[in-house]
C-alpha cells in the first residue's frame, strides 16, 4: 500500500470511506464545448480511451518532476484553438440566454471576481484621493470628470467574470437587477471552479449567496503548492540559459516590452526580498498568477487594475474589461500545463489524475487543501467574535502602560524630550535625528557606540541591540514602550474590522510553497499572545471558546522526519552501492566505521573544505569530510541505543522522548546540563533520570531548571533545520533572552547533535542521499548567475505524505518537509470535521484550532475534535512511531 492507503486505513479503517474528488464525467449534450477549448469535437468513447492512454504516460511524467533537470526551460505559447473563443466587448448587465445556457452546458468554470475594497466585505470602506491613479492612467479626478462618473467606495462584489467553454463573460453586478444576479450566482452551484486564489473568489461569493458551493476547485495555487515544487528551480534554469547559457529570450508582446526572462528575474527579487523582510523562519509565499502566467505561457499579465480602487467608479472601460477576461482565460490553461497534461484536457481526466494516489501531492491537495479551503471560508464568514466593550477597556490600560513606558524612557534620556510625539505613536517610525538621538543615549550610558552597517545607516535592529547593550534599562522601557502601542493599535484594527457584528472576518488561505495558511484583512494568525489581549475574543452568551492545538508538533513531525531518515538509512547500509550516496560511502574502510568495527578517529569529523579556496578541493576531500561525518553520526547512534537491533526495538532520543511523554525540552536541559558538569542526574541517562521522578519532583525540576530550559528551547527550535553555532548564539539571545557566549552556543549545539543523532541523520540523509539537485541558479543578492558546476543547486525533501518540497538551501528543505507535513496534518483535521462540529469552528492559527461551542455541549465537542485531530496527526507520525497529542483549552474567551 502507498501513503494514501495507510494514511485512509488508519484514519478510517479502510479505504472506501475517502471522500476523494469526484471523478463522474456530467451527462452533456453533443454540442458541449471542451472546459477550455471551445474549437474541441464532443467526446466520445475513443477520445476518453485515448485520454486514458496519455494518463498514465503523464503521471510517470509527473513522479520524476523533482530530480529532472529541464532539458526545454521555455514553455510552449498558448495553443492556438483555445485561443477562437467568443470575446466579449461589453461589461454584462444582464444574464441573457447565451451566458445562461453556456454556463448550464459545462461542468467546469473558470471565475474571478473583483471588487471596490481590499479584503472582505466587513473590510472598513476607504474613500481614495483625487489624485489617485487608476489602471487607465489618470487619476480618479481625471476620470471621473472625462467619464461623467460618480465614486461608489461601499465594499462590495464588483465584478464577476466566467468562463464557461468557449463563452467568456464578465458581469457588472452593480448594474443587474437582484433577480439576475441571485439567478447568476445560482447557476455556479455544483460547477468546479477554476482560477487562482479562489478562497477569495469563493468568500465574496457566498457572502452573497450562502447556499452557493463548487462541486470542487481547480486553484492553480493550490496545484503548484501541492504537484510543482520545481518551479522556482525552472524559472532559475531559464534565466541561467538565456543570460549566459546562450538561449534566446522570449519576447513579450507590444514595443519595449521586454523578455519572459526579465520579468522572471525581477519577480524572483521580489519573493526574495518578502522572505528576508519575513524572516527565515517564514516561508515563502504561494507563487503568483502573473509568475505562473509568465513561466507556463510566456505571457505577462495586465495587473494595472488589481486596486481596488479602480472598481469604484459608476462606469468602466473597454480597459477594465480585457484586464478581467484576461484573469479567467489563463488559469484552466496553466492548470494543465502544471499537470503536465495537454490544454484541452476534459476536466474530467484531470479530476481523475487527482484521484490517482501514485502521483505525490494528490493526497494533500484532494484531503487536505481543497477541501480546507473551502472550510476554512465558511471559517472567515462566521468570523471570531470580539467584545468591542472588552477592547475599549483593555484599550484604556493599554494607553496607560505607554504613558508610564514613555515616562520611564524619557528619565532613562532624557535628550530623547523633543520626540516625545513620535515616540508615543505606534506608526510614527523612527526620524534619522531620533534615529541619532538613540544612539547618543545609548553610548552616553553605555560608552559602547552603536555601530553602522557598510551603507553608514546605525544598526538599531532590536535583535542587534540586544546582544550590543543586554541588561541595558533604557532598552527595556522602549520594549515595554513600543509593546503597549502596538497591542493599542492592533486590538483597535481588529474593533474597526468587528464594527458591524462585533466578529472578525479576517480571510485564511493556503498562502505558502509549504502549504501553511496565511491571513489578512486583519491578520487573525498573529494576535497578542498577552491573555488580556485574548480575553478580548469573547463568546457569545451561553458558548464558550475552545481552543485545541496539537502539543510540540512541529518537534514531533522532526522526530518522525528522523525516524523515517533511520529507515531509509537501515535499507541504503543493506545495499550501499545502490544508493546515490556511494559516492561517499565508497571511501576507503568508512563501512568498516559506519558498522563500529573500527574505531572513530578523535579528530573527526574533518574539516569541512572551503570552496573558495584555490585550487578548489578535490571531489574527493568532500567525500572524505562527509563519510567522516556519517561515521560519527553512527557513533552517536550507537552510544545512544541504535544500529543494534531493529527499527522497531532500536532507540532514537527525540521519538522516544514522545513516546515515552517527556519533555523534549528538559530532557535537553538535563542532558546539557550533566555533560556541562552542572548537574547529577545519579548515574542514569537523561531519560531514565526522568523517568525515574514523581510528579511533584519533575515540576520542582521544571522550575530548577527554568534557565537551561529557555536554552533547551532555542536548540530543539534553532538546530532542528541545521542551523549553525553562530545563528544559534544569535537566536538564543534574540528569541530566548540568553546571555551566553558564542562559545557556549558552539558547545550546545555538538552536544545537542550527540544527543539527537537521528535528527543530524535526517540532514545528512537529505543533502546527500538524492536530496541534492545540481542547478544553474540566479543569485538575487548579487544579481548574477551561478552556474552548478560552480556549487548552484537546490535541496529537494518531502513531506510525512511523500509530497515534494524543495528549497535553495538544505535548511529550506528540511523546515519546507517538516513545516509542510504539519500543515497537512491541521488542513485535513479541519477537512474531517464532522457537519455538526464544523460550523462551530471561528479560527485557526496553524496548528491550533478555535470553535465557539454551546455551553451544554462543550465536553463532548472537546473529546470528539481531540479524537479527530489525533487521529489525522497520527495517520502520518504513527508510521514513523510518533505519537500525537492535543491539549484543549476552554473559556469564555480566547485562553491559549
């Protein structure tokens, strides 16, 4: 059985209760038109035959998506016959018989929708300036003067373009009558709808029409999320190939448009440039339809009406509706090309490509995206209540702690007086003469002058200022000052989006390559974790709040992440010459040391070989420096119970630690603490010791060691992607207020590797047993290409479900697979919940889920979602050994 199979076996027994997506061809007419091409024959045996043929063709393709290097970067340009469709040339104020009967004559749909306000419909309404621009260039005075138009600024659904076969349509819903538009939106229940980002789509939608639902969705950024993990690595191929590799560039359309390549290359500075401003520990964001339009049709998008704005005015153009024809023809294309299927593909063969669990990525997009997705817009719809009475109180007490702040610092400086204004403002932002003045303060009570960066700008990064000035009270007060002013202004944002219904509606959608969800308008991901910030999200009367979340799981995905690398490493040792590791294995006895039949030498591991230098190292001193790393990983494997036995009866630290429900984080304290000398733990292994301790003994520990365990933490967080000894000192200080030298974080990190062999097995294996792909890549920080040969490359890994990640660095790959199988498991928790359960739920924030229960039956609500979610977690990390585990919380307001 395959992942899918164990996976549906475990959750249900068996496999026949797998809702699937539906796979019934819809009994139409001879005269229907393809989804997509409206010059295609009607279908007839020997075409489903023939389609059935290039299926299965096309999924061996799809399996070798990830190692395959592109031998053909630039996609082919549109196929000519999906091009004769009917073009519309007016905006639609009315549905007539035409749209009616092609929409009725197709199964699938493509929509998009556009509307007069960023975000949803409780989104507060925001009239533009005059000299705002609009997409056609003038500014919203020009065009109202030259158009005789009025300015409509209340939030609504403008515009909703379909297109149905060869009809394509786009409806001004301001200008049809409430019985056409009521039949309009009807006429897309049952449909699968095609498009990007439909979440979006989707939520406006059944905000006017609730009972409205798609029999499935198409989205294009699901599919690249869920099948595509190559295609940031494609896009660098075909920068490389035309920028030094000789390829021709593909012209776009229109005088001095420029290249494919060239819009690729800016976008790629983008995406870079949002994961720096993120920080590494986010991933990056879902791609684009513009970049998915650029690379998989060689077309750049028309994205000068994206504002909002631009559909407020009382009359449109001719510009405003190509720009909308344009965002419905693409998707039903790209989506094929993604699944490397024909253009005129029947939507009823992808839907069964879909269903087909031997092609990675079907069972996160069929059970775990998709139809999260739609739940999660039911979530978004029902909003999470917020008590604007408990906002305008906590709001007070806010405003007095920035006041006492603001006080303390200007006695700390008080040369900082002139700024009292901008200091008492959440968005004031810093001046560069507040900007010196802090730094002034700073060496004036420090003697220690901060430093500038190469560009001369002062280095006031609050991370960096902590490690420069630790302990330093005047830093202290301005956290405690910028704290109460950004919780004033959030939990205010949040009230003015709660004004109609006191519930906020903020949108939630898978938004990243690793398949996590992200939200906005307003952010409901990232609330204040204070308890009087919470306390705001208050039930309505006679309900409760319940908050589930998954305990440790982001550890426990990394303990069963070792545990499936201790495997694949066990079967690689039974025939080594087979694996795509033997490169290294090969070297000279280091079998003979793997197996423990020779000693390990003391100075290994070797010294990793710079590749800067010159002559650059041999293949062969790498291959030394990681066989010697391999054979001390076994070392440490053995000292610790593995490399004995079986997998079943071999020990691994960190799978144990949850097995046997100790904390991972003073099992590390513990085991740090005794290596270090500074703690007894009588002769026994951490593990043991703590075994070994009463309850009332092991909360007195909890205590004792409250500081070895803030430093537990940044390790089991900081180490578990390979981060180096320098980023941990930096983290620790930063995340977990350590005051420790750089030193001490160079001894942690060895000695928390030696406790946790399996997790340095994880990052070997996948950096050296197929996880590498040698790759022509474009440095965005340097803007230059940097060919494989020269040590270009990416790290391809998968996820607990066997879908594929891919990153350019080993660290992307490692958090992508562990990052994304615990978005799985959360999306297909959501996705499972019962239909009496589900309409309870009001948010989730990625592994923890919130529901507003009736006071009456809240026990049982908790007992049956805490079995739901165990068991959808379990699905996956029992396979490795794993368990799972859920703690729930339950108030009348928001506890966790």
């Amino acid at each position: 059985m395959g992942f899918a199979d164990d996976l549906m076996s475990e959750f249900f027994g068996g496999r026949g209760d797998s809702s699937g997506l539906s796979d019934k061809e819809p009994q139409n007419s001879a005269s229907q038109v393809s989804p997509v091409c409206a010059q295609s024959l009607p279908r007839t045996r020997q075409t489903e035959q023939t389609e059935s043929l290039q299926q299965s063709s096309l999924i061996a393709d799809l399996l070798s998506i990830v190692p395959s290097s592109p031998t053909n970067p630039s996609p082919s340009p549109r196929t000519t016959d999906c091009l004769q469709v009917a073009v519309p040339t007016n905006f639609l104020s009315a549905l007539d018989l035409t749209a009616k009967q092609s929409i009725l004559s197709v199964d699938e749909i493509c929509i998009d929708v556009e509307t007069s306000v960023k975000g949803t419909p409780w989104s507060p309404a925001e009239a533009p300036g005059k000299a705002s621009k609009l997409g056609t260039g003038q500014t919203i005075g020009q065009y109202l003067k030259a158009h005789g138009a009025a300015l409509d600024v209340r939030p609504r659904m403008r515009i909703l373009s379909i297109g149905a076969g060869g009809w394509r349509g786009a409806f001004d819903l301001d200008k049809m009558d409430e019985s056409d538009k009521a039949e309009l939106l009807s006429l897309l229940d049952g449909k699968v709808w095609t498009g990007h980002n439909l979440a979006f789509d989707m939520l406006w939608i059944k905000h006017s029409a609730p009972h409205v639902n798609p029999k499935m969705l198409l989205d294009t950024m699901f599919l690249a999320t869920a099948f595509r993990p190559d295609i940031e690595r494609m896009i660098h191929a075909r920068i490389a190939a035309v920028t030094v590799g000789g390829q021709a560039p593909v012209r776009l359309a229109g005088k001095n448009a420029g290249t494919v390549e060239q819009e690729l290359q800016k976008m790629l500075i983008e995406r870079a440039a949002k994961k720096t401003k993120a920080g590494d520990s986010d991933s990056k964001s879902a791609y684009s339809l513009a970049m998915l339009s650029l690379h998989f049709m060689n077309e750049k998008m028309d994205k000068a009406f994206q504002n909002s704005t631009n559909w407020m005015p009382s009359t449109l153009t001719k510009s405003h509706l190509d720009y909308c024809i344009g965002d419905i023809t693409a998707p039903a294309i790209i989506a094929r090309r993604m699944l490397n299927l024909p253009d005129t593909t029947s939507i009823s063969t992808v839907i069964t490509l879909l269903n087909d669990t031997r092609l990675p990525g079907t069972w996160a997009y069929r059970e775990c995206f998709e139809p999260a997705a739609r739940r999660l817009v039911d979530v978004t719809l029902r909003g999470i209540p917020l008590s604007l009475e408990r906002v305008r109180e906590y709001g007070s007490v806010l405003q007095k702690n920035a006041e006492i702040a603001l006080e303390k610092v200007l006695t700390l400086a008080p040369s900082l007086a002139p700024f009292r204004e901008i200091l008492a403002s959440a968005s004031g932002g810093l001046t560069n003469d507040l900007k010196e003045a802090i730094a002034d303060t700073l060496y004036a009570r420090t003697k220690v002058p901060v430093e500038r960066s190469d560009s001369g700008a002062l280095m006031l990064d609050a991370k960096y200022l902590a490690e420069r000035y630790p302990d330093e009270p005047f830093l202290a007060a301005r956290k405690d000052l910028d704290t109460a002013l950004k919780q004033h202004k959030s939990i205010d944002d949040y009230a003015v989006y709660a004004q109609s219904d006191s519930r906020v509606h903020g949108t939630l959608t898978v938004g990243a390559v690793t398949g996590r969800t992200r939200s906005s308008n307003p952010n409901v991901q990232n609330p204040s974790r204070d308890k009087a910030f919470r306390a705001c999200f208050a039930a309505s009367q006679w309900h409760k709040i319940l908050a589930i979340d998954y305990s440790a799981v982001e550890l426990r995905i990394a303990a069963a992440l070792g545990s499936r690398a201790y495997k694949q490493f066990r079967i690689m040792l039974s025939n080594p010459s087979k694996s795509k590791a033997w490169w290294i294995l090969k070297r000279q006895d280091i079998l003979s040391y793997i197996h423990g039949k020779k000693e390990i030498p003391a100075h290994w591991p070797l010294q990793k070989p710079d590749f800067q230098a010159e002559p650059k190292p041999a293949m062969s001193e790498y291959a030394n420096y990681y066989a010697s790393s391999i054979a001390c990983i076994c070392r440490d494997l053995r000292a610790r119970g593995g490399l004995t036995g079986s997998f079943e009866t071999d020990k691994l630290t960190f799978r144990d630690a949850f097995i046997a429900n100790v904390d991972p984080h003073i099992l590390t304290a513990v085991t740090m603490e005794s290596m270090a000398g500074r703690f007894d733990t009588g002769g026994l292994d951490a593990m043991a010791y703590l075994l070994s301790l009463s309850k009332a003994d092991a909360k007195a520990l909890k205590k004792q060691l409250a500081g070895p365990r803030q430093a537990a933490k940044a390790c089991n967080f900081g180490l578990t992607y390979g981060m180096s000894a320098g980023g941990l000192y930096h983290y620790g200080i930063a995340s977990y207020g350590l005051t420790w030298t750089l030193e001490e974080a160079v001894e942690a990190r060895d000695a928390w590797f030696s406790l946790y062999p399996e997790i340095a097995l994880w990052h070997w294996i996948t950096a050296h047993n197929g996880g590498k792909i040698k790759a022509d890549i474009f440095d965005t920080h340097r803007n230059e290409i940097k060919l494989s040969q020269d040590g270009g490359r990416f790290y391809h890994s998968t996820t607990l479900s066997g879908r594929k990640v891919e990153g350019m660095e080993l660290r992307d790959a490692l958090s992508y697979s562990d990052q994304g199988t615990g978005a799985e498991i959360a999306l297909f928790a959501i996705a499972r919940l019962p239909a009496d359960i589900s309409p309870m739920l009001v948010g989730f924030v990625h592994d923890e889920l919130i529901f507003e229960v009736p006071e009456k039956c809240v026990e049982d609500v908790t007992e049956r979602v805490k079995t739901i979610m165990n068991k959808a977690a379990n699905a996956y990390l029992k396979l490795q050994s794993v368990p799972s585990e859920c703690e729930a919380e339950i108030g009348d307001s928001w506890v966790h």
